[in-house]
C-alpha cells in the first residue's frame, strides 16, 4: 500500500509541476504584465502566438516564442529525467500535462493558448523524425495556403501517427506512449475545432505580416 502511494505522489508531483510549467503563458505574461493589454481582449480571445501577433506584432512576439518554448523544454526534459527506466514515457507524459497546462492555465481562468509552438517544441524535444512529420507539413500548408490553422491541424493530427510509426525510443510501438500521443495530438486538435468549421465555409482569415487590432481565429 505504501508502494502504491509513493508512486502515486511521485508520478503526480511531476505531472503537477509539468502542467505548472505550462501555465505560464507567453503570450498573457507580455501582453497583460509587460503591455498591459490583455491579448484574449482581442482578435479571436485566444492566448496564443498568432493571435499575439496579429495584435501586437513587434519584437515582442520572439519573447512570446522564447517563453512557450523553453518551458515545453523544461518540461520534457524533466519527465525523460525522473521516470525511471523509459525516459521516452517520461517526455510524453511531461509533454501532455506541460500542454494542459498551457491550453487550461489555472492562474489565467483555464483560457489559454491552443498549444503549437509548445507542441511543435515537445515534437523536436521527443525525436527528429517525427519533427520534421509535424514541422514539415505544418510549413508547406502555411506557405502555400496562408492559414495557420490548416497547418495546426496538420500537426496534431499528423503527431501520433507519425510517433506509431517511428516508435521513437523503443524497439517497437509502446501502447502507453501511443496513448500519450493521440492525447497530445487530440487536443491540439479539439482546441482548433472553430478554425475547422471556419475553413470549411471559407471564413478563416489567413497569415498576415501587418499588425491588426481586431478579428480573426
């Protein structure tokens, strides 16, 4: 029973401290302490790169990349360190509540970002290939189409595939990391279910360079 408890609190305190991790927003952190304008006041309502940078634009935007992406680093990093025997289970499952914690942050009533440049970043800490599945479809239907969103899809629902099918880590396909994965790349997403329905009656808006107050997904 003892055993079972102490699992229990060591598997939670890294989740816990992975889905803290995840909170800190980079976009509401430099837009509502730093600019003191809270980015989801505006565009779409969403506390994410795209709709920072629709808004703001500017230099600012790289301090939102360098936030989103280092605390995804952190995160993987510290479950690949602290579970003991599968370091890969261990960056899937840092990586999944670092993800919660970005797109439901408890300190910013649970309305957060919809999680591609944290998964895109979870994606090159897990393995390459499976990277350049995600990145490389993501970048070719942004350039050609425009719209980000399509992209975004792309990645999420290319990410567990593209994990069952290079295993990384392993011999063969773990069935808890694939489980992990179609969580990760399922939630990426159901957090892009509008810009879907958008692009199917084609009334998403696509990629602009110039900075915009209102609008948009």
């Amino acid at each position: 029973m003892i055993g079972i408890w102490w699992y229990f609190l060591y598997y939670g305190g890294i989740a816990l401290a992975c889905y803290l991790l995840g909170c800190f927003n980079g976009a509401v952190i430099v837009s509502k302490y730093i600019l003191r304008d809270d980015v989801r006041n505006h565009g779409s309502g969403n506390a994410g790169l795209t709709n920072f940078h629709r808004t703001f634009g500017g230099g600012l935007t790289f301090v939102v990349i360098l936030c989103d992406a280092l605390k995804a680093v952190l995160a993987v990093l510290l479950g690949s360190s602290l579970f003991v025997g599968n370091p890969m289970l261990g960056k899937y499952f840092a990586a999944l509540f670092c993800l919660l914690g970005h797109m439901f942050p408890c300190m910013f009533h649970f309305k957060g970002g919809k999680g591609i440049l944290s998964g895109g970043t979870i994606a090159l800490m897990i393995d390459w290939r499976v990277a350049l599945v995600v990145w490389g479809g993501f970048l070719i239907l942004v350039i050609v189409t425009r719209y980000v969103s399509l992209g975004s899809l792309w990645a999420g629902a290319s990410f567990p595939f593209a994990t069952w099918i290079f295993h990384p880590g392993t011999a063969g396909p773990d069935p808890a990391i694939i489980a992990l994965a179609f969580l990760l790349g399922g939630l990426v997403v159901w957090q892009h279910r509008g810009n879907a329905q958008r692009l199917i009656h084609g009334k998403e808006r696509k990629l602009s360079f110039h900075k915009k107050k209102e609008g948009g997904s």
